[in-house]
C-alpha cells in the first residue's frame, strides 16, 4: 500500500469513519428566472465517496459552489462537522471555508496558469503557512524553512499522482489530462477534510479516466479523503461511490446507495433510462 | 520559465530552492555588483546623475511591478504614491525635525498606508475601469499637494537642506550614489525574496485566477490591498529618496507622466519580472538621456538640435513602448533569458 511510505496523511477530517461530515437542507438557489437548485438536502458520511448525478444543468456544479462559498443559495443551510464542532457554510466567504478544510476542483480547469505545477501545489499549502510579511521579504531563515517544510508533504503528493517529470513546468503548457491532475493535487495538497470534485474525469480518453479514477480511489481508501464527486459517466459512479445523490432541474430526486438509485424509477426515466434498459 | 542548466542536480529542496545554481550563474552576479561598485569611479558627472535617477526607478519599478505584473492590478497611481513619499518625508524632516533617516522610514510606512486606502477600489474593479480608479488616485494625490497650502506651507516647491547623518554631509552624486544603490540592491533583493514564498504566491494566484485563489484559502481582499500596500511602500522609499537627493520637493515632478513612465518600464522591462523591473529602468532612463546627449553633440552641426531634444525623447518613448508590445511583450527580461539560453547551448541549437 503506498501510503504506508508516506509521512504525511492527507485527510484533514477527525471525525471517525460513518458519522456526519457535512449536512446540506434545503438549499434552493435562483438566478433571476432560474431555478437552479431547489430545496435540495442531503447527508455526506465521514469516509464515503458521495457521488452527484444529474443531466447537464441539473445544478450539480451550482450545487458545489454554493459549499464552496462561490454561489450564495437564498435558501437552506450547509453544515460542516470540524473538530471543533459545526460550522454553517452558507454566508462564510470561500477562502474560509477553505480554511475549515474543504478542498475543491473545477469543471473546467482553473490553475494559477503562468506557475508552474510545483507552485500550483504549494498553493493547496497556502492555508497551512504563515505569510508573515517581514520574513518573507528577508527569505533566510522562517520563509524558507516554512516552503523546505511544506516541499516535503507536496513532493508525496507528486509522487501519489505521478506528475514527477512535468513538476517544473508551468501548467498553462500541459496537456489536459494533466492539467486535470494537477488540479486534484492542488486540492490534495490541502489536507482537505472534505474533496469536491467536479467532473474530474471530463474529457479523457478510457485509460486516463482509469488513472484518475485510480487516484480517487487511491485518496480515499488509502488517505481516507471524503470525497463528493460530480461524474457523468456511470459506469465509473457505480463502482466507486459509497452513495449517490441525483438532480434533475435543480431538485434532488434521489439519494441512496448506488444500487437503490439506480432502481429508483424516477432515476430511470430522468436520467439513466437509456443505460439501464440497453 | 527560463531554461535550466542541464547537469544540475539537487540532492535537497534547499539548494533547489537557490536562485543561481551554476558558478557562470554566481559570476555573473559578481560582475554585475563589481559594475554597480565601479560606475561612480569611471562615469563623467552627467552619467552619475543619470545614475542616481536609474537607482531610485529601480525601486519605484520593483514596487510597480508587485503590483501591476504579479498582482494583476493595473496602477496608473505611482506619481501620486512617489509624491505621497516624498513630501510626507520632507514635510517631516523640516515640520518635525526629525533625522532623515527616521522621516524616511515613516514616509514609507504612510505610502503604505495611502495606497492600501486608495487599494480599495480594486477590490472591485478590473481592468480599464481600475486603470481610470488609480488615475483618479493619482489625481487626487496631485491635487492635495498642490492646493493643501495648510500641508505643503503654501509654496510651490519645498526645499531640503543637504542630507547629513553622524556629522557627514552628502554634498554631491558621488555620496549619493552609494546610498540610492544600496536602498536599489534592497528593494530587488526583498522584491526577489517575496516571490520565493507562500505571500508572493498568493499575489500570483490572485493575477491568474481569483476565484480558485479564493477556494485554496486566499484572502482575495486582503491579498489586493496588501499588494497595494507593499508596491505603495516602495514608492513611497523611491519618492523619499528622490526628495531628499535632488533637495526640492514639487508637485511638477509626480504628474501623470510620471506613473506613465514606470509603467512603460515594467512594460519594456518585463511584467511580474524583478530583474526586469531593473532593465526597464535602465533603458527607459538611459534612452531619453542619450537623446539629451546626441541633441547637444549635434548642436556645432545643426544649432536647432537641441530644441528637438524633447519632441524627439517623446517620439522615441511612444515608439519603444508600441514596438515591444508587438515583438516581445514579455520585455527584455524574456530577450535576455533568449540570449542566455542561445549562449548556454552553443554551437547547438537546441
Ligand atoms: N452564474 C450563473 N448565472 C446564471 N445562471 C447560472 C449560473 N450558474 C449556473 N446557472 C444556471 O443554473 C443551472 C444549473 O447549472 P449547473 O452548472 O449547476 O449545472 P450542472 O449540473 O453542473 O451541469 P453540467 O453537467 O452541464 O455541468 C443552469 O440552468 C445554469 O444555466
Ligand atoms: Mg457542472
């Protein structure tokens, strides 16, 4: 097992595997005319990779932003179980949330694009350094101690995602796929105590959905990441998620694990119909 | 990204984390500072005083640079701080009566303090519409030096006595020179230092890509502001310095024009590049200081050469600017790191 060699443990949770990580109820989100979310609530549990379904503009995208500070819904509450106790996300700016330990990627990649892949991941370490001023202009001394600490736990991180060879290249000149990882890493690197993932495997071929369907994996039995995971392709939701949660026009038409859902006939005829019946 | 020098490798994150890995590297470093050492010795007193100007844009430029090529954030503002630097430590100096020293250090701290205010706008703006915030900064700023009269003593321009520190009085460009190099060296340096860490990286998160710079926990407010803050510091020595050198203090030499000139020099140098920062400078203080200078050789020729000089400088200027922005936008650092990597590999091309 590879984390075995690794001394730094990326989950940031301390909450035992089973409970309550993060509650979301009744959240409704409008854009102007637009319902894109619509009282939408449900559980995600402390060691499971929670996967979102739903067809396109389902609000599954709008949904993550609103946890991640990005949207702000009219309605309903996000709570997050933190070691020191819950914390209501909804009105929280993101790059608190952040701080809480929650941890994101992007449909559609958003790296610092001119840094390079070894600066991108030392950004996941941002909210783990100190930045103090005075020291970071004079460099000798705490800076660089503090990047020489922080190097050790992003360098596992490269490992765990085999970005070795492109680690000095600045990201803006990868090929998607990994871009696409460089962006997991990031989050990673975060120690997150809770992942989002919005349509990690987006655009790839077979054998790169296999690797970074691997990664996922690798971060959550390995590491013990709670992951929430917006996928469209089914055949990789129903292997890997723990439990599955399904949109359809901004409202929550099921919720359970993946063999419930995918009996569920509302699910069918929204969603899945096609690849059920064939 | 520059190229790296095959044959290097490191066996810890600390020697990685060095900014010159090779001896050609260090030796170069060691010519460069021989230079700087040298030039006052060997330069007519012109040349010094060219000098000097070069040493003070250098930190202006560094400053700029954080914010404008790093942070993103446009400025058309930079007079307005130079100003805000200069008459603060003067004012000081000859109000107070503080040592120079002292009044210089505070009117860093106060240029810190008023671009981090006028910072605020950006918080919301991008773009052209941050470009026109700051020249209303810069308009602001110019305007209060110039009709404050409880502030400025009502006079049109205030004058310095000659530096003096521990009984040594700096009379000339000479005694000068060392002073503004060193305060120069010390602004690349800590410019150099910020983007080797954590706080310098957010800066070049929030350039890139806010909205993820957000989600890994950046401040994005206060990431701007402080951006402000530190580039107005810079400024502010800059301004302080200026002040303090050339003994008069005036609005006439914090006008836009000036805020023009350091970004036309973060532009030809190199945007969020320090060395650049350091080249621009030289080039865009030493070009019209040529043109000055081949105006008053040509004058046994042509008498009317020197009354060119300056519709020259301004034509010259315009069309630098343009020509980099169409050949190399990325300045002379990107043409320097070019010739490096052409040097490094020869007689082979790649
Ligand atoms: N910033 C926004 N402004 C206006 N409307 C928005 C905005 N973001 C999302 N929407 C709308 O909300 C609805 C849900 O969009 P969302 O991106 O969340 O869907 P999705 O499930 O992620 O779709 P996809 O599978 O295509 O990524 C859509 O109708 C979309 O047009
Ligand atoms: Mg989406």
């Amino acid at each position: 097992m590879i984390t075995r060699a690794y001394r730094h443990s990326l989950n940031g949770s301390h909450l035992a595997p089973g409970q309550p990580l993060m509650e979301v109820s009744d959240v409704s989100l409008r854009f102007g005319g637009i319902t894109a979310l619509a009282g939408v609530g449900f559980t995600v549990t402390q060691g499971h990779i929670h996967a979102v379904i739903g067809p396109n503009g389902a609000g599954k995208s709008s949904l993550l932003n609103c946890i991640s500070g990005l949207y702000r819904p009219q309605e309903g509450q996000v709570t997050l179980y933190t070691k020191n106790g819950p914390a209501e996300l909804v009105g929280m700016r993101p790059h608190r949330i952040a701080r809480l330990g929650v941890a994101r990627s992007f449909q559609n990649i958003e790296l610092f694009r001119h840094l390079t892949v070894l600066e991108n991941l030392m950004l996941g370490r941002h909210v783990h350094m100190r930045h103090r001023l005075l020291a970071s202009l004079a460099w000798f001394g705490p800076a660089r101690r503090e990047e020489i600490a922080h190097r050790v736990l992003v360098e596992e991180v490269i490992d765990l995602l085999q970005i070795q060879s492109v680690r000095h290249q600045p990201v803006g000149s990868l090929a998607y796929g990994f871009q696409k990882r460089v962006e997991l890493g990031r989050a990673l690197c975060m120690q997150p105590a809770l992942l989002l993932l919005d349509e990690p495997m987006a655009g790839m071929n077979t054998e790169e959905k296999e690797d970074m369907a691997r990664f996922v994996l690798d971060v959550h039995e390995l590491a013990g990441v709670t992951v929430v995971l917006i996928e469209h392709d089914m055949n990789v939701v129903m292997d890997i998620s723990d439990r599955v949660s399904v949109l359809d026009f901004g409202e929550l038409i099921a919720d359970g694990t993946p063999a419930e859902v995918s009996a569920n006939p509302d699910v069918v005829r929204a969603y899945l119909g096609e690849e059920l019946s064939a | 990204m520059p190229a790296s020098a095959t044959g290097v490798h490191h066996r810890s994150y600390a020697s990685e984390l060095t900014l010159r890995h090779t001896r050609a590297e260090r030796f170069r470093l060691l010519l460069i500072l021989a230079a700087v050492v040298m030039v006052p010795f060997i330069v007519t007193p012109y040349w010094l005083t060219i000098a000097n100007q070069i040493g003070i844009a250098v930190i202006g430029a560094v400053g700029l640079n954080i914010l404008v090529g790093y942070t993103g954030q446009i400025s058309l503002g930079q007079g307005g701080f130079l100003a805000v630097g200069a008459y603060t430590s003067a004012l000081l100096h000859i109000r107070a009566d503080l040592p120079v020293p002292v009044c210089i250090a505070l009117a860093v701290i106060t240029t810190a303090a008023i671009g981090a205010l006028f910072g605020v706008p950006a918080l919301r703006l991008k773009g052209l519409y941050l470009a026109i915030a700051t020249l209303a900064s810069q308009e602001i700023i110019l305007f209060a030096v110039r009709t404050w009269d409880w502030l400025t003593g009502g006079v049109d321009a205030i004058s310095l006595p000659r530096l003096e520190v521990g009984g040594f009085i700096f009379r000339q460009d000479f005694d000068w020179y060392w002073v503004i190099m060193a305060f120069a060296v010390l602004a690349v340096i800590t410019g150099r230092n910020l983007f080797r860490t954590g706080l310098g990286r957010s800066f070049m998160a929030v350039r890139d890509q806010d909205i993820a710079a957000s989600a890994m926990g950046v401040d994005v407010t206060r990431t701007k502001v402080l951006a402000f803050a530190i580039s107005s510091a810079y400024a502010g020595l800059a301004g302080a310095l200026m002040a303090h050198y050339t003994g008069i203090v005036t609005w006439e030499r914090f006008t836009l024009d000036v805020s023009v000139l350091y970004l036309a020099i973060i532009i030809v140098g190199g945007l969020g590049s320090i060395a650049g920062s350091v080249y621009g400078a030289i080039f865009m203080i030493t070009l019209p200081a040529l043109i000055t200078r081949f105006g008053q050789d040509f004058q046994s020729i042509w008498p009317q050469a020197a009354e060119k000089v300056p519709a020259v400088q301004v034509i010259v200027f315009g069309l630098v600017i343009v020509l980099f922005l169409i050949f190399e936008p990325r300045g002379l650092n990107r043409i320097w790191q070019r010739m490096k990597d052409y040097i490094r590999f020869w007689p082979y091309r790649y």
